[in-house]
C-alpha cells in the first residue's frame, strides 16, 4: 500500500515542521512546501535524507502545484509574530487569502481534506473573555495587526464558502499563543524576547504595564489537538490552546527564576492594538476532540529554554 500523501505548507516554520514530524511519525508520505521568509532549513534538516519527506520551495501566494494525490493539506504558511507581519504586510495578506484560495483549489482538485491554521487573532482585542468560539471578535481593520487579523478572517470566510458551496472537507484550528523548540530567537515573540534578553544579559522588556494576559500553549498539545481535529468529522473553528492564564510581567518574573539570570525589568510602550488579555475557551476541544493540554508552562518550558539556551550559545560561537 502506497503511504498517504500531506501537504504541509509552511513544511519549514516552528508550527509547520512539528507537524511535519508528527504526519510522518504516524506512517505519512510528507510534503513540506516553505518560501522561507520567516522558515528556515534548519527545523527540517532532520528529515531531508527520508524517502518519505519532500521539501518544495514555493511561494504559496503565487501558485501551487503538486502532482500525484494528496489525501490532506494543512495550511500554516504565514508570518505569524507581530513584528514579522508588521515588517511584511503585504505577504501577509496574501498568503492569508491568495495562498489559501490557491490551496482550497489544490483540495479541490485532488479531493484532499483541507485544515486551515487561524488564529486567536480573529478575536482581535476581545471583549468576551474567556475567547469562545461564537465570539465573532473586535478587529482594527486598518491597524497595524489588521493585515494578519484579517487575511485569518478571509481565510475562514473562504475556507467556510468552499465547504458549503463545493462541499469540500475542511477543518478551522483557532491557534492560541504556542510556543517550543524552533520558536526563532529574534521572532519577536514574548517567550523568545524574554529568554534571548535573559540569557544575553539584558533586561527583560516588558511592553505597557505588563498587566495585559497570554495563556502558553507547548507545542506538542497543540500537535495532538491539530492531529485530532483534523481526523474529525468538526468543520465549525475549534480553539486550540491552553486556558492557563498569565499576566506578562508574572511571565516576565517565572522566565527570570527559571534562567536564573541577575536582569530585572524594564518598561517599553504598549504596541497599538495590543490584546488586553487573552485566554481560550477550549470546550469545543474537549468536546468535540476530547482534548486538553497535558503540559504545564513549567513542563513545556523546560526543553524550550534547553533549545534556546543551544541556539544562544551557537550564535555567540558564531
Ligand atoms: N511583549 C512584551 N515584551 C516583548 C514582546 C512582547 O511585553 O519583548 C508583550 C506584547 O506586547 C503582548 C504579549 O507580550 O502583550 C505577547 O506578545 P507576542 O508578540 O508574543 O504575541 P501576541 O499574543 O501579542 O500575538
């Protein structure tokens, strides 16, 4: 029996190459496709040499083609940390809505099951909390986040018209703050920026009063909860994350305990638009999956500050 084939598309990113590792660890032919504008060769290395893995470098927004049968595509192509779609708006909102338009053909096409990444960006800066579902967001439009906010919405809205208008099979994971080994360094992020300054000996830049709230999912619950979704028969967005709660200057504090490190604080403004808080409503997951996260921030961010603190030292061999 031939292996199933899976298109993963941004095959070289954080979230994208995990998966990749988890379609082939369950016995898939696998089909990374990355432009590599804020993926890199090194989250994919690993697996280059397999027979079952093929890596294409293709921009997504452009065109895609893929030839021979794909019975899933899981759309993650996008830049996905604020200062990265603040640095490329443009390519953000296309591969948002060119890119998945693109892809949605492609499923079409080869009648492959299509899973979209989204975002809890959809939400904007929420005024329900805990974020369900049915909370249809508070979205700048023409802010400075509106370019990844709303490619996410377009995306959802044309995954959304595919399934009842084509009847394709589509699945809308609402991704959560998510982090783990291949998180880049200067990505920007609030994990990443904490750790990098920790480890560097600087001080950990907090941004506004730091009163604002995030809630750390570690990668491999959000695999699973992705792999599952997927398998499902679910086309509604399902929020995948985990609900707990933290203020940014607590998390600030915990990164500084845990690298041990002498820096302290300080004070930087707010970026516009910047969520107040955030904290999924997961019992659509437990529902409909029977998910929920089993790693605490204490055990995720273990193997999290042992890849960063390999990846600090080989950039200061460098
Ligand atoms: N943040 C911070 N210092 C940093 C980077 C981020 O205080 O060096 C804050 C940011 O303003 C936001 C939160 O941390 O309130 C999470 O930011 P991140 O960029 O990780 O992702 P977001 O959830 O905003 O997309």
């Amino acid at each position: 029996m031939p292996k199933k084939r899976v298109l993963v598309t941004g095959g070289a990113g954080f979230l994208g190459s995990h998966l990749c590792d988890r379609f082939l660890a369950e016995g898939y032919h696998v089909i990374a496709m990355d432009n590599l504008i804020t993926g890199s060769m090194e989250n994919i290395e690993h697996l280059m040499a397999r027979p079952d893995f093929e890596y294409y470098h293709c921009d997504v927004s452009k065109y895609v083609h893929v030839p021979g049968e794909l019975k899933y595509i899981l759309h993650f192509a996008s830049p996905a940390s604020p200062i990265d779609y603040l640095k490329m708006p443009i390519q953000t909102l296309k591969v948002g809505s060119l890119g998945t338009h693109n892809l949605l053909g492609l499923a079409k096409a080869k009648g492959a099951r299509m899973l979209i990444a989204s975002t809890s960006e959809v939400y904007g800066d929420p005024l329900v909390h805990p974020q369900t579902e049915t909370y249809w967001g508070n979205v700048n439009p023409v802010g400075p986040r509106g370019v990844y906010d709303e490619a996410k919405r377009f995306q959802e809205a044309m995954t959304m018209a595919y399934h009842t208008f084509h009847g394709l099979e589509t699945r809308i994971v609402r991704i959560f703050n998510t982090y783990g080994p291949r998180m880049r360094l200067d990505d920007g992020r609030v994990l990443p920026a904490f750790v990098s300054q920790a480890l560097r000996g600087e001080d950990l830049t907090i941004f506004g009063d730091g009163s604002q709230t995030r809630s750390f999912c570690y990668v491999d619950d959000l695999v699973e909860g992705i792999y599952r979704l997927l398998l499902s028969d679910y086309a509604h967005p399902v929020n995948i994350g985990n609900p707990a709660e933290i203020t940014i200057r607590e998390f600030a504090e915990e990164i500084i305990r845990l690298t041990g490190t002498e820096q302290k604080v300080t004070y930087k403004p707010l970026p516009q638009d910047d969520p107040k808080q955030r904290q999924p409503d997961i019992s659509v997951a437990r529902e409909v999956l029977g998910w929920e996260p089993k790693y605490s921030r204490a055990e995720g961010l273990k193997p999290t500050l042992e890849y960063f603190k390999k990846k600090v030292l080989q950039k200061q061999e460098a």
